[in-house]
C-alpha cells in the first residue's frame, strides 16, 4: 500500500516537472499552468484517499521549498493554505506579527473605537514579510488593555521607542478623554539607535541592526509623528536619545510604561530612570521580549526585574508584561 502510494506521488510529481519551472512558465505561459491544474484535478478525481491527497499535499510544498521561493511566494502559498483550507474549517483565524491563532474570539475587534483606530494605522509600517491581514493587532490590544488597567492609579503615560507613532496613538485615541487630564510622554530619538548604547553584537543577526537603523532614521517620521498628535496637548514627544532626554522632563509619577527601544543597554537604562517612579499596580509592557532576535535584551530585562522582586510574563505576541508589587 505504502509502495503504492509513493509510486502515485512520484507519477504525478513527474508530471508537474513535465511542465518545466512552474515559477516561470506558469506566469508566461498560462496554457502550463491549466496543464498543471489538470493533472491535479484528474488525481483529485481518482484519488480519494485524505491520507494520500495529504501526502501529495507536502511532497508539492517540499518541491517548492527545495527551490528556495522568494518571501513573496512563501506569503503567498501560506495565506492561500489559510484562506482555503484552515479558515472555512474553523470559527476563526487570526494571522498577524508572526502568530496563528485558531477559534480565539480575537474580541477587540468587536469594539468600535479598537477596530476604528486600528484600521486607521493599518499599512503604516509592513512589520514582517508575510504582511498578515491582522499585523500587529494583538500587540495593540495589549497596551490598549494595560493603559486602560493602569489608568485606575493616579500617574502618567509613558513610552520609550515611538518609531511612527502608531501604538501610542491607538492608545491615546480609545483611552480619549479618560486621560486628558494626564501627560502621555513619547521619548524618541528619531535617529535610529543611540551610538553609545547599541551595537550590531546585541542581535543574533548582526545584519538587523543595520537594516533597522536606515529605517528609523527616515528624516520625514518624526514631523509626521508631530502632525499625528497635533490634536492632543496632552501628549508630549521629547526628541533625542534615552536616558539623556529624561534629563529634559520626566513624570512623578507612571502608570503605564512602554519600552520599544529594541536595544539591551538602551531598555535597562530606560527601566534605571524609570523604575522606581512606577506606581504599585502600574503597568509595564516591553515591546520585544519574547522574540528570539532580542535574547540579550530579555536576559538583562529578567535579571533587573528578578533583582527587585518581579519576573515577566512573555506573551504570544512577542511582548512582556509586569505589574509591578
């Protein structure tokens, strides 16, 4: 049976090499591809067996995986697997930043203000290469959901690492009139990485911090950040590298804090100022935690954290989370 089986997979694999480079040909010439299609109607056809059509299914994904595809095939061949085949066979799908979620109620969107301020920032920045439908959705949620929490305290908002503007805008935007009464402190140098602090040695891939720099140090973001918050005078941008530019202003009192800084030396020079000033049962949410990119910057962030008594929550979407006591 099983010899029957691969005899099967490598008649029809055959007939797709018959077709030549399926990248190429099947774009120039869209007889090919009908040709292709054909063939798999006609196995579909006489094959019945989900065991078998499941097999055919990962040697043709081995096929194309053997040939190194482009990103852009990758993306394209996996949103097709959850479009047609996960999605009709489940309540729900979440796919964005990097996480798959199946049957999750994802019930954020159901409100209004969320899924408005949400759609509004949508497309500002490509975050990953597959370029999900639900990009960094999940991520907002969390602040949205920490700043409401934190706001139960007396303090003021902070976050470290603006980039576009983007989460602390949805932020201030739900949380609206619930904190205009309050600062909202945006610390940013707008440069890229600071000089002093950061270094091509803090990433597993000593290519990131290259390629991350040219694309904060774009000249046009922070006017666009200002025009962004030119609405609320409750928001304060101070530009300039951290920890220097706490030297500039710096609240009493926080209640919620968001460190995006992408940087080990960075962050725990942010969290040495910033710390203490941290209300018991503020929020603390740290943007990169759990990615794998950034194990420098988790194990110095668990060491400071351990050395006071809390431990961080790493959560699916790549962020970290205190409370602190």
């Amino acid at each position: 049976m099983l010899g029957t089986l691969r005899y099967r997979i490598k008649r029809l694999i055959k007939r797709f090499e018959h077709t030549a480079s399926l990248r190429e040909s099947a774009a120039a010439h869209p007889a090919t591809g009908r040709n292709v299609m054909a063939a798999l109607d006609e196995f579909l056809r006489q094959e019945q067996s989900y065991d078998t059509r499941g097999e055919l299914f990962a040697a043709i994904a081995a096929r194309f995986a053997a040939e190194h595809p482009p990103s852009s095939q990758i993306r394209t061949m996996f949103n097709a697997v959850l479009d047609h085949v996960l999605a009709p066979m489940h309540h729900s799908v979440f796919w964005g930043d990097r996480m798959l979620t199946i049957d999750k109620a994802a019930g954020f969107f159901d409100e209004e203000a969320f899924d408005r301020s949400y759609r509004t920032i949508r497309g500002s920045h490509i975050y990953d290469s597959y370029d999900p439908p639900h990009t960094i959705a999940w991520r907002l949620h969390t602040l949205v959901w920490a700043a409401r929490s934190a706001i139960a305290h007396k303090g003021d908002l902070v976050e470290c690492g603006v980039f576009k503007g983007d989460m602390s805008w949805v932020v201030a935007s739900i949380l609206g009139d619930k904190i205009t009464d309050r600062t909202f402190y945006l610390y940013d140098s707008f440069e890229g990485f600071s000089p002093k602090l950061s270094s091509a040695a803090d990433f597993d891939d000593p290519g990131f911090l290259k390629m991350a720099d040219e694309i904060y140090r774009d000249p046009a973001i922070y006017q666009a950040v200002v025009k962004k918050f030119a609405n609320m005078p409750h928001v304060k941008i101070i530009r300039g590298f951290v920890p220097d530019t706490l030297k500039i202003a710096i609240p009493e009192r926080i209640v919620f804090l968001h460190i995006d800084l992408n940087s080990p030396a960075a962050e725990i020079a942010a969290l040495e100022h910033l710390f203490d000033r941290v209300v018991s049962g503020g929020y603390i949410v740290f943007d990169d935690y759990g990615w794998k990119q950034f194990k420098k910057q988790r194990d110095a962030e668990n060491k400071f954290m351990a050395e006071r008594g809390h431990f961080i929550l790493e959560l699916p979407t790549g962020q970290g989370l205190v409370i602190k006591q």
